[in-house]
C-alpha cells in the first residue's frame, strides 16, 4: 500500500468505470486515500453500488456512450461535491477480431465507449473547469496506441485516438489553467483481465514486461495521482508511459 500524503485534499474527484477491480476502482481508492471527495461512476449498478460502500465514494450509474448520461453525471458531482477539480477518464472497452472479420459493430462499440466516451466526458468537464479556472483531467491510454498487436486494430486506433484527444485538449485548455494529460499502461492485472484474455496470452504479455509480471492496478493508479495532482502542474499533454515493457 502507498502511504498518503494528502495530495488531493479538499479536491472533489470524478472516475468513470470505477466499478470492480481494475484501475479505475484503484483510482478511486488512491484519489480517497489522498483527502479526496470521490465520485465513481459505472454501468455495472450491482458492483458499483459495492465498490461505493467500500471507498465511502458517491456513485452514478452513467454510460459513457449516453450523452444525456454524461451530463447527469458531471452535474451530479458538482451537485454533490460543489465542484469538480479532476476527471479521470477510465471508461473503455476492449476485444479481439482480425481486422478481415471485424464487423462495423464491433469497430463502432469499441470507439464510442473508448474515444467518443472520453471525448463526451473531457467537453462536458472542460465546461465546467473552464468556469472554475481551475482543473485536472488524466486519460487512460495504452501502450498499444504506440505498438501493434494482433487483433487488436479498433482499441489500438481508440487509444492513439486518447492520446491525440490528450494533446489537442491539453492546447485548449491551459489558457483556462487546466490540464489534461494521461497515462499509457501496458498491462494490469486484475481478476476480471482472464473474462476477456486467455491465460497463455496473459502469460506471454507478461513475459515480455522487464519485471516478469503486469502492473498492480494500484501502480498505474499511482501514476494517475501524481498526475491529478500539483506535483505535476507544469505538466500537460503528456503521455505517460505505466509499463516495463520491452522490445
């Protein structure tokens, strides 16, 4: 465990798919754990209702994909936070299909959660921190926006598309004295990775990490904080790489 040193208090905080056990939820408990008012978000009611009452967080059920639930959420945490300094915009959803048999279906349900989705999210904070004067927003890339993997071209388009959106926002914002960064992991692990990964993939995306393992979803989270907070105030438009990975 990281030890604390309030570096978000008095800072309300917003992390989308926060439900469960991956990053977002250790986000969550991170950004708490450094004196922050947290609001989770997810569409999954059930676990999010349980990952609420274990960090003691506020939760909104909201699906990125639903402009009309993006709004909700955003006026929900002002509603209940007085405010919203950080966005961590965790939300995305993932696949595998050769690019010969991907359908447009596929193509589609994986951009608009990933890219539309923190689009959708990073336009409606912007308004409201462009407001304040004041706010942080951190992406969660992916090392694969940088390198190619099999079966993989609409999530690797999706979060280059991230990491594009992260930059471009990060120019328009900082007149405002917002910043918008983000952080590139290559792999963590967590219980809910073997629903969508089979074991001899995950072992041999592991075997290529320098440390011989994936990250704890904590180390990644870590970085997230770091970057929501004002150790990184001279920072914006960065891509943060989360990995040992090696060539």
């Amino acid at each position: 465990m990281t030890e604390s040193h309030n570096l978000l208090a008095g800072k309300s905080v917003l992390v989308t798919a926060a439900a469960g056990a991956g990053i977002g939820y250790a986000t969550a408990k991170r950004c708490a754990e450094e004196g922050a008012r947290v609001v989770i978000s997810d569409i999954h009611e059930r676990r999010l209702a349980e990952a609420a009452s274990e960090l003691g967080a506020h939760a909104v059920v909201a699906n990125v994909t639903s402009e009309d639930d993006v709004q909700r959420l955003i006026n929900e945490t002002v509603d209940v936070c007085g405010g919203l300094d950080v966005l961590v915009n965790n939300a995305g959803l993932g696949g595998t299909a050769p690019l010969n048999e991907m359908t447009d279906e596929q193509w589609f349900a994986v951009l608009d959660v990933t890219l539309n989705g923190t689009m959708r999210m990073t336009r409606a904070a912007l308004r409201v921190m462009y407001e304040r004067g004041s706010g942080a927003i951190v992406n969660n890339a992916s090392v694969i926006g940088w390198r190619a993997q099999e079966g993989q071209a609409h999530y690797a388009a999706a979060k280059a598309g991230v990491m594009a959106l992260t930059r471009c926002a990060a120019i328009e914002a900082a007149p405002h004295n917002v910043r918008v960064n983000a952080v590139s992991p290559s792999l963590a692990v967590h219980p809910f990775l073997t629903k969508v990964m089979s074991e001899d993939l995950l072992q041999e995306l592991e075997s290529r990490e320098a440390f011989g393992r994936g990250a704890d979803p904590e180390e990644v989270a870590d970085v997230i904080v770091f970057l929501a907070s004002d150790l990184s105030r001279y920072m914006t438009g960065e891509v943060v790489s989360v990995s040992s990975q090696h060539p």
